[in-house]
C-alpha cells in the first residue's frame, strides 16, 4: 500500500462486505464468482481495480453465466476443468447451512431426498470445494438456522482425509463477522467483528463452536480510496452483469 | 440426418418414458418446443440437466411429465425457487438423482468417447454418494492411496436446445456453448429450434465454422422465433425477468400454475 489507510466516516453495510473480500482475495490472480453472487463479485472487481491503480499483479474474474466478465469458449465444464488444472485462485460458496466443520449444505434440511425445505441443489460445490485453495464461504445471513453444529446434508465437506484435495474453506465471511478456518482441527475462528455488531451477539447467532481471541478487532471500516474506488468504477462494472444491484448501491450512495 | 419440420413435429419426437438432455438457461432453452412436448403429454421422462434447470424443468415437473429428474439444481435465478419443482420434492413426485454440476458434464463426456465411465475428482464425503449409487469410489491403477471417484456414462434418447440459426443443410450454429455439442454427441437423436435457417452454409468460412454442430448429430430443427422466451438466448435478446417472475408468483400453488400454462402457448406466439 502507498498511501495511509484513512478511514472513512461513512459506509455502508455493503460496501463492509466488498472491501472485506476485496481483502481477503488479496494476492491471488484469477477469482471465479457464481452467477447471482454481486457482493463476491464486487469484492473481486474492487481488488481488480485496485491492484491496477498500485501497479500490482493483475486480477482476472470469470463471472458465470456473465458475457462480458467470462472469457471461457469450451462450454459449463471449462470452469471445473479450469480448477482441477490449478488456474482459479478463488471462489465463493455460500449454502442455506454452513456448519462448525464448514461442511455446506446446499440442498436442503430434513430427511433427504423428502426434505421439509429444499433448495436449488448442489450446483458445482462437491467438486469446486476440493478443488478452489481459496474458498470464501459467504452468507449475508448469520443466525443459529444457517450457522448450524451439523448440517442437515452435506453437499461439499469442510475437509477430508485420504483424498486428493487441493482446496478448500479459507473464510466464512456473515453480515455480522469475519472468521478463519483452521482446516487441520477442523474449527472456525473468529477474526473480526463488523461494526455495529458485539462478540456476545455472534456468539448467541451462531451455532457451532468456535475460538475466539479475547478481544476481537473490529473488522477494519474501508478506506477513503477504496470508497472512491467501489463507487466509482467497480459500480459501472457491475451494472454490466447485476443491473440491479448495481442501481441498489447507487441509490444508497445517492442517500448517504 | 438433420431435417428441418414443423415444430408440432419435432416434439413428437419426444416420447414416453425417453430420457431427455436440456441445457442451462444460459445456453439456450427451446421453450417453444416445451410448449410443444407438453400439449403431446409424454410421460415419465427422466429429465437431464446440463447441468442445471430452470422454467423449463418447473414446467414439465408441474405437467406431471417427469417421472426422473437428473440435476445439479433448480432455479428461477432472481426469481427466486422453482415452485414445482419445490412442491414435487416435497411431494415425492418423481425420483430425484441430485447430481453436481461436473459430474453431469463428465457422464455426457463418457458417452461422448464411447467409453463406460470417467473418473471425477472431489465429491468423496459428500451426501451425493449415498444416493447416486450409480457413483463409485474406486482405486486409481496408476497410484498409490488415490481413491477416485467414477460417474457412468450418460446416453440421453434426446437432446433439446434453442439456438440462434441453422442453415438449410442442418448445420447449428452453436458459439462457444460447446456443451450443446457434448449432448448432441452423447445423445441418440438432438432436437433443435432456432430463430431462423440461413440459406448459406455455416461451414462456409472457418470462422464461422468453429462455432457450428454439424448436421451429423442433428436429426430434427424446427424454426421458432424467440423460442427461448421468456427465458434469454445469447447474443439475441435478454430474459423477460417481469415474465419469469409471474410465472414465480403464480406457480407457487397447483391452480396458480395451471392458470399459466393454460395462456402460456398463446404468449409464445404473441413474443414471437
């Protein structure tokens, strides 16, 4: 960094979020982000932007389903090829339950295949999750039905043994806080908590275990360049692939 | 060889019982056509999603069509979940082979070479292995402690997609959605709908070429302008996202959803 992390007096929720993944992709070179994925995929034209501005490695993104953002010609398998050869860096995984061993479930709770409620599927998660070094487990949502001690179905484990397995869980990032993932004993840890939100309220939203440092940081605010930087370019980027959310962010910095 | 018909011909293809291949929404999804199959009723078809599906396979689950659904996911995107599909899980009303998306490429890969099976990394300790037992965990031959995982080969009846042209000889132009041609080579006969049929040959020029499914693999193309809607066709025109909405909100319940349908056919003609 050249310049002094100045903190800015305002930012939103939102722009928390994209910064913080910005962050945490620091350093890689090809992040790939889901299709309806506009906070990850932000984060990763933020980091884009940014290293261009610094004259730091460039950042390539492969939006899914996105025309614009994804430079792949061989069809959907290019991705998981693409993964399974080592080329992507980064991808996000959420899940309608993340549990304490960061085991994800994306298919539904209840007795499976009946279950009570069901989601779309497992998607490319049972391999990419393998495959990904950098998995950022994102869940705008924190609460003890999402952040539960054992989900209901495992669509991709946290983590495995006796099988081939280059990737996997490096952050689960929430509305309320940041944590580390510490694969050999299998246990989140937490990192920082967002402002506005307090250690004993993660605690009583989350359901599973985790260490915890005795005073927690605050997950640090954006910086007055990365501000400019998020409301200025990666805003127009985005509205190329998430018209709406783009048009969100706007009004909400229209109001600021 | 590829024969160009009338659509009402070409989902007459379809038929009881078959096992049918269809794309993701971000390929090209011959919804006109799916209009067509559902007023000639097949039943208990096992539905292929590459890898995934949205209103369409809602659609034909909602008919009753399905009797095995063979997905990676089910998805209105923005829109939300897939009603009938949701209703249906809970329901029981088909078998479901929960797939993921990687796997569903490599079985239609498998079929593509002619060859049994192809080993898949990842997967091991997921719930998808209790199910798909048609999934095995076996040693890899040419290393030490390397389980692996094999997926059998996938060999569609049909395939069915919407594309942007062909021209009169039955040469498909397919872009870059290279998955269209791995259904194709990995299905018994390919059904495809098209906005329009050139009159010169896509293989005219290697440009143009590289992009094109030979009518080798296509047995029926039928002209259907807009044939995607509402749901978008690269490179030609958007999703009608106000439509797939609708259909959202009203699908939720068995009524609300026959009371779609019972227009649907009428709208295809009318965006057309």
């Amino acid at each position: 960094m050249s310049a002094p992390r100045r903190t800015a007096q305002d930012y939103s929720q939102r722009e928390l979020l994209i910064a913080t993944i910005a962050d945490l992709l620091d350093g890689i070179r090809h992040v790939a982000v889901g299709a309806s994925s506009p906070i990850p995929a932000a984060g990763a034209m933020l980091l884009r932007a940014r290293n261009e501005l610094h004259g730091r490695e460039p950042v390539r993104i492969s939006i899914l389903g996105s025309q614009a953002h994804n430079f792949f010609t061989n069809g959907g398998v290019e991705v998981f090829d693409c993964a399974a050869q080592g080329r992507i860096d980064a991808f996000f995984l959420g899940g309608g339950q993340i549990d304490g061993q960061a085991n994800i479930n994306l298919v539904g709770t209840g007795d499976y295949p009946h279950t009570d409620v069901r989601w779309p599927g497992c998607f490319g998660s049972a391999f990419l999750y393998f495959l990904v070094p950098r998995v950022i487990l994102f869940r705008e949502e924190h609460s003890p039905r999402v952040l539960v001690d054992k989900v209901d179905y495992i669509s991709a484990p946290g983590t495995s043994e006796g099988v081939a397995r280059s990737g996997g869980p490096y952050a689960l990032l929430t509305g309320m806080a940041l944590f580390s993932f510490d694969p050999a004993h299998k246990r989140f840890a937490l990192r920082s908590v967002h402002r506005g939100a307090t250690m004993a309220e993660v605690r009583a939203n989350t359901g599973f275990d985790y260490d915890t440092p005795a005073e927690p940081p605050h997950t640090p605010a954006p910086d007055a360049e990365t501000l400019a930087i998020l409301r200025g370019r990666v805003t127009q980027e985005l509205a190329e692939t998430y018209p709406q959310f783009a048009e969100i962010l706007r009004s909400a910095q229209a109001a600021a | 060889m590829a024969e160009i018909v009338p659509l009402k011909e070409l989902a007459a293809q379809v038929r009881s019982g078959m096992r049918v291949a269809v794309p993701a929404d971000y390929c090209g999804v011959a919804m006109a056509a799916t209009a067509a199959i559902i007023a000639q009723r097949p039943e208990n078809l096992h539905l292929v999603c590459v890898p995934i599906t949205g209103m369409q396979g809602d659609m034909l689950i909602g008919e009753g069509l399905v009797g095995v659904l063979e997905t990676s996911a089910v998805t209105l995107g923005e829109a939300g979940g897939a009603p009938r599909f949701l209703d249906g899980v809970r329901a029981g009303a088909f078998r479901l082979m929960d797939a993921t998306c990687p796997a569903v490429h490599s079985g239609l890969i498998a079929a593509q070479k002619g060859v049994p099976f192809l080993p898949i990394r990842g997967i091991v300790g997921s719930d998808l292995l209790k199910t798909r037992t048609d999934w095995q965990i076996i040693a890899n031959p040419f290393a030490e402690n390397d389980p692996i995982v094999v997926v059998p080969a996938i060999h569609p009846d049909i395939a069915l997609f919407h594309a942007p042209e062909a021209d009169r000889f039955g040469n498909v132009r397919i872009g870059r959605r290279r998955e269209l041609a791995t259904m194709a080579y990995a299905s018994k006969a390919t059904l495809v709908t098209v906005e329009r049929i050139s009159e010169t040959s896509l293989l005219h020029d290697e440009d143009s070429a590289a992009g094109v499914l030979p009518a080798l693999y296509i047995d029926r193309i039928a002209v259907a302008p807009r044939g995607a809607w509402p749901i978008g066709l690269w490179s030609e025109y958007p999703a009608d996202t106000a439509e797939i909405a609708r259909y959202a909100a009203m699908a939720r319940t068995p009524e609300g959803f026959a009371a779609y349908m019972d227009g649907f056919t009428r709208r295809l003609a009318e965006a057309a």
